[in-house]
C-alpha cells in the first residue's frame, strides 16, 4: 500500500498520541518520543532533549533522552550552538545547512540540516527538542508541526509532573 507523505505525519501523531496516553510521566513521555521519531521518521537521525540544569548559573542545558550516536555535546550553554540560540530565543530553529550557520556545534560529520523547538513550562523555557539529519533541508512545515506537537505534549506533562 502507497502511503501518502501527510498520511504518514497523521499515523505517527497518533503514535505519539498513544504514547502520551499510556506514559505515566513526563520522563516516560521524552523517553518514548525519542525512539519514536527517530525509528518512524527515515529523515531523523538524531533525536534528543536537552534540559535547563535547575538552579545552573550562567544557565546550561544538560542531554536527556535521546536516540542516535553518541554525542561530544553533554552540555551546551545558552550562548553556543542552535541548542543555545532556540533556548535563548525562546523559539524554534530550523537549520537547512548546518555548513553555513556558523552557531552549529558538529555532533557527527554526516549532520546537514537540524531543527531545535523549545519546551516551556508556564511560559519559561526548561528545555528543548533536538533533531538532526544526515539530509539537508529534511525539516519542512510538516516536520515542524509534527516536532512542535511533541515538544508541547512534553511542556504540558511537565506543567502536571
Ligand atoms: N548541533 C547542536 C549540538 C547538539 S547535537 O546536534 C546533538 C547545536 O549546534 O547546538
């Protein structure tokens, strides 16, 4: 059967639907969304959160969940890297080619493009949704809606946590 490209955003919605339904926790919640993405959406190759260290002066985001290779960025803080500039700014970042956004901090050489949609708890930012693929420009308006979806189901479990 031929699955249309819009078809195939609805099925993982609804995925992630299920998941938020079944996840007792926000933790539980960002440890299922990352497989998720990152096994259903070819494009994906690297999907993680990065969380603001409660309390950290000057502010950093620390790695949470995530699925892919291993990354030499643990920590970031907020003025280095599209992780620093979408927690900074308080909005997502889409970065069709990482070669030529001079803010990019390299994980893997097989990086081209990245997306960045922060998570906030009554307003502030606490964290972000990182995704990275081996495809320049693979983060188009559905793939943004469908990543911010994520990122605000996570913003309101952690409002309930
Ligand atoms: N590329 C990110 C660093 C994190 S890795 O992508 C996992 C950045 O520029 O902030």
């Amino acid at each position: 059967m031929v699955t249309s490209k819009s078809h195939k955003f609805d099925d993982v919605r609804e995925e992630v639907d299920r998941l938020n339904g079944e996840a007792r926790t926000a933790e539980r919640l960002m440890e299922g969304i990352t497989p998720l993405l990152n096994r259903h959406m070819l494009k994906y190759n690297w999907v993680g959160f990065y969380m603001l260290e409660p309390g950290a002066v000057p502010p950093m985001l620390a790695l949470g969940r995530y699925q892919g290779a291993m990354t030499p960025h643990t920590r970031i803080p907020l003025n280095q890297g599209i992780c620093g500039a979408a927690a900074s700014l308080g909005k997502t970042v889409v970065v069709d080619d990482v070669t030529k956004d001079t803010r990019y901090l390299a994980c893997s050489l097989e990086t081209k493009s990245e997306i960045v949609v922060p998570v906030f708890v009554r307003g502030q930012v606490v964290g972000e949704l990182d995704i990275d693929s081996h495809f320049p420009g693979a983060f188009g308006s559905e793939d943004r809606a469908l990543i911010e979806y994520c990122a605000q189901l996570v913003s309101k479990r952690l409002e309930k946590d």
